[in-house]
C-alpha cells in the first residue's frame, strides 16, 4: 500500500477516538479457537449473525468434533448449516477447508499462525478457497489476538461516508487502506464501533445523519441534512 495521505490518516484518527468517546471500549463475544472462528465466519457470509449463530450451534450439537465434520458426508453438514443460507456452497467448503488443514498440518489446529510474521498468517489463511480477507483478518484480530483489520458492509459503507477512505476503493483495497492508515492498537474497538455506528445509525439505505454523533465531521451528513433541509 502506498502512503497514506495525512487526511486520511487524520479523518481515521478522528472518526475513531470520537467513537471511543460515545460507545466506549467495546469487547467482542469470548473469542473462540481459532477454527471455531474460521467455521463461524465461513457460515456469516450473506448472511445475519442469528442465523449465522443458529447454523453454528446445530453443526458443534450434531458433531462431537471438527474431525468428525471433516470425515463426514458433506450433505449430512449441509443440513445442519441450512439456517445460514448458501448451505450447500458453505458445507463443502467448511469440508474442503477441514480437509485441507489436516493434509496440510497433520491436525486441526490453527495455533501455530500465533508464532508466524502476521503478514504470512494472512496469507496462509488466504490461499483457502472461500477464506477471502475479511474472514482472514477476523480469525486473526479475534481467534489469534493478532493485528488485522476486517472490513465488513457496514465498515466499508461507514468508512467511505465518513471519509476514511476514497470513495473508488473496492472492499478488497479498503481492508489494505484501512489497516494502513489506522493504527494497529484500534483494530479492535474501530471495528465494533464502526459495525455499531453501522448498525444503529448509519443504515445502508436512509442514514439518520441527524442522530449521528459523527455528523459534524461527515462529508455525507452535511450533504444529507444539506437537502433535507431544503425538502
């Protein structure tokens, strides 16, 4: 990634400490094993995090182990991940994936890439087809407590309206942005602050700009509130 320019690196810093200010210091749900976080992101793909969590829970109650999912028929998987959608995609990669992690280390444990330079965790977690960057950098920032930054519908939307980024980013450069011009130390509460400020109140089709903590620093609010005010 090439320099970030200063406004960028200012309007991050910013967008993030005033978030800290009103949402506080967030904490994940207890983090999983890492290929408890893996399978759970997998499933999370378009999809919500009820029926994410639903299809999680059926897989861990219908199998003892993640070996038993590896070795077993994978349409026996797909009806216990049905509640997320796609379940016949999701259940042959969670499968293939499974699969590939034992040929590859011998078991199913993800613990190693704790001790690896993060760059090359990213990368072997990466060349798993299905595991794009935001699944990546969510097993490693919240399974392996290491610094990536996962960039979701939500941080991708908020980040280019609150001007954090350019606008002509793609989410794949977004996420190599972001982790440039935000310092590792507030990966973890800027994202679940962004994610909640995306959730509640800077909603993907009618933003409620003049409820926003941040709209006095937001280049979309002023715009928004701009043409309300002239309706």
């Amino acid at each position: 990634m090439n320099e970030i320019p200063p406004v960028y690196l200012q309007q991050c810093a910013l967008v993030l400490a005033r978030l800290t200010g009103v949402y506080g210091a967030p904490k994940w749900r207890s983090p999983l094993p890492a290929i408890d976080e893996l399978v759970s992101t997998i499933l999370s793909q378009n999809t919500n995090d009820h029926n994410r969590d639903q299809a999680f829970h059926n897989l861990r109650r219908s199998f003892a182990t993640w070996e038993e999912v590896r070795d077993a028929d994978v349409n026996e998987i797909i009806e216990a991940i049905r509640p997320a959608g796609l379940a016949n995609q999701k259940g042959a990669r969670i499968k293939a994936v499974l699969q590939q992690i034992s040929a590859e280390r011998g078991s199913l444990s993800l613990d190693f890439l704790r001790n690896m330079p993060v760059e090359d965790a990213r990368e072997w977690l990466l060349h798993f087809k299905g595991v794009g960057r935001k699944t990546a950098a969510i097993v490693l920032q919240f399974a392996l407590d290491r610094p990536a930054f996962p960039v979701d519908t939500h941080i991708y939307r908020v980040s280019g309206r609150l001007g954090m980024r350019p606008l002509t980013l793609d989410v794949e450069k977004t996420h190599l942005f972001l982790e440039a011009a935000i310092e590792p130390a507030e990966y973890y509460a800027g994202h679940l602050n962004l994610i909640r400020l995306g959730r509640e109140t800077c909603h993907a089709r009618k933003p409620d700009c003049a409820r926003c903590p941040l709209n006095d620093i937001c280049p979309s609010a002023f715009r928004v509130m701009a043409f309300q005010s002239q309706s």
